[in-house]
C-alpha cells in the first residue's frame, strides 16, 4: 500500500513539475528559433532542425545551416549557371583618390530589388573599394584594374568569405541565376587628380556609395580654387554615354549633335546650349579617362582593357 502511495505521488510531482516546467523550456525554444530565423533568414523548418541537432546552441545551429546552404547554394549556382541573367544593378563606392564600379546581374528585376541582393552587391564594391585602396600601386596618374567575373569572386568580403561563395548562398535562397559580373577599381597616384562617381537613377542625398541601372567612374584634373564640377560630368557621361573622350585634331564632330559619340563635342547634358568642350574648358577641366557601366549591356570586346589580367596586375594611365 505504501509502495503504492509513493509511485503515485511521484507521479503527481512529475506531472507537476511537467505543467510547470515544459511551458518555460518552450518558451525558451521559441525565443531561440525566433532569433535564429531573424539573424540567418532561413526558413522556421530548417532553423528548427538546426536547433535540434545543435542542443538549442545558437551559434552551432547558425554554422550548420549556412554549411548546409552553401553545399546548396552552390549546386543551385551550378544548376542555375547557363540561364541569362541580364537584370540586376550596378553600384559605386569612391572617395577623392579611390573608386570602385561594380556590376551584379540575376535574372529578374524582383530579385534585384531583394535585400539580400542588395547585401551582396554593396559587399562586392566594398570589396574592390578595398582592393583599390590596398593593392593598386603604379606609376602615372592613374592606376586601373578591371576584374573580370572570376576575379571578382575571389576577393573576400567581410568575415573572410570569397565573394564567390557569398553569391552562391544568395543564389541558393533565391533559385534564380546570378554572376557577379565585372568591375573596376582605380586609384589616383597624385594630388591634382580626382575621382568622382555617380549612379542613375541618383539618390536623394549625395553618398559615396550608390547604386542605380547605370554608372560611372571620372577621373579628371581641376584647379580647387573653381567649383567642382566632376559630378555633373560624370553625371553627363552616364546619361549620353560617349564612346571616347575625342581629339579635336583627329576627331571632328558629327552632323547631328544627336549621334555624337566623342565626349568633347557632346551637348551639354544639364545645359545643351553648350558643348561638353566648352564646359570644361570654362571650368579649366582635364578628362583623364571614365568607364561607364549599362546593367545587362553586351561585352564592348573591342574597347581597350577588357582583356583578361591577374590581379596583381594593372592598366596605367601615362
């Protein structure tokens, strides 16, 4: 009888300590799989399964899944790698001596709008900003280097990741195609000469970081005394896309200023009752040398620099 008393209160402690207990560890649980979902974006199933097979460790939990969606991302990438992926963005970071042009395509306008592929660009320039800061050294006034999509995938972003491995976890959460393109990092060797930047369509607030369809990068020569205006040529380059600088020794002017493709006889994008020559010289202005990037735009093979170079190689210009 009293053995039988005893199991019965056991019983009833237990069921005590279950009514009590189970509801804090759950909660406690829920509270972990919340901040795990938050912090990685996985899916609750998946962050779930990760807490399980971690004991609740957080941080475990939050190393298997991005192992998990790496190994995935880059059979998806694999997968994914012969669809066109022309849509996408292209993005600038530059300083007075520095820029970074940058240009990262997927498939469809909706995934380029996705925070996370938003993520993945501004890790990219960050990573050629760095690049041009860090390992651009050469004579002349300016040191360049265009990286072509293998290049650029082996730079590391923040946290020490290749960027090639960072694009193919994207590519893993979103199934859909994207390649880190091409890019350019540049870096001015002197003083006089300056780098400027722009994006369109523009930000509200001038930044050093922009992103937009279209973009490029101005290097160019202007007293300080004088209002800049390296902006508003860079902003004009973008939006009438010369195809050269021009020689008014060797090139002359077209018939119709609508066809016009040499920088210097161009009108004016913010003032067409005046040619770009004419602005700066007005401005005492130098071009030394641009890129211009047009999201999804076919390989222009027959430009200068477009062959393939190691990275620790550079174009100068003399």
């Amino acid at each position: 009888m009293q053995q039988k008393v005893k199991s019965y209160s056991e019983m009833i402690l237990q069921l005590v300590r279950r009514l009590h207990i189970t509801p804090v560890c759950q909660a406690a649980e829920s509270s972990l799989l919340a901040k795990l979902r938050k912090k990685t974006g996985y899916t609750i199933a998946n962050c779930k399964k990760a807490l399980e097979m971690n004991n609740n460790d957080t941080d475990k939990a939050e190393a298997w899944l991005n192992e998990q969606a790496q190994a995935m991302g880059w059979a998806k990438a694999t997968k994914l790698a012969g669809r066109k992926a022309l849509q996408g963005l292209v993005a600038v970071k530059f300083d007075k001596n520095h820029g970074a042009l940058v240009e990262l395509n997927c498939e469809t306008d909706f995934v380029a709008k996705n925070d996370k592929f938003q993520k993945v660009l501004e890790d990219a320039t960050l990573a050629c900003y760095k690049f041009a800061h860090t390992n651009l050294q050469s004579k002349g006034p300016i040191t360049k280097l265009e990286l072509d999509s293998e290049q650029l995938g082996s730079l590391s972003a923040e946290g020490g990741k290749k960027l090639s491995e960072v694009l193919a976890l994207f590519i893993g959460s979103v199934g859909e195609n994207a390649i880190l393109r091409r890019a350019e990092c540049w870096k001015a060797n002197s003083n006089d000469v300056k780098i400027t930047a722009y994006t369109h369509p523009a930000l509200a607030t001038p930044s050093d970081y922009s992103t937009g369809r279209y973009g490029a990068l101005l290097a160019y020569k202007q007293p300080n005394d004088i209002e800049d205006v390296g902006k508003h040529i860079c902003q004009h380059i973008v939006g009438c896309a010369p195809r050269k600088i021009g020689d008014k020794e060797k090139d002359k002017p077209t018939e119709n200023s609508d066809d016009e493709t040499c920088l210097i006889y161009q009108e004016y994008l913010l003032d067409p009752s005046y040619t770009v020559e004419e602005v700066l010289q007005s401005n005492k202005v130098e071009v030394l040398d641009y890129v211009r990037f047009s999201c999804g735009e076919e390989a222009e093979t027959e430009m200068p620099g477009v062959e393939k170079q190691p990275l620790d190689s550079v174009q100068t210009l003399q």
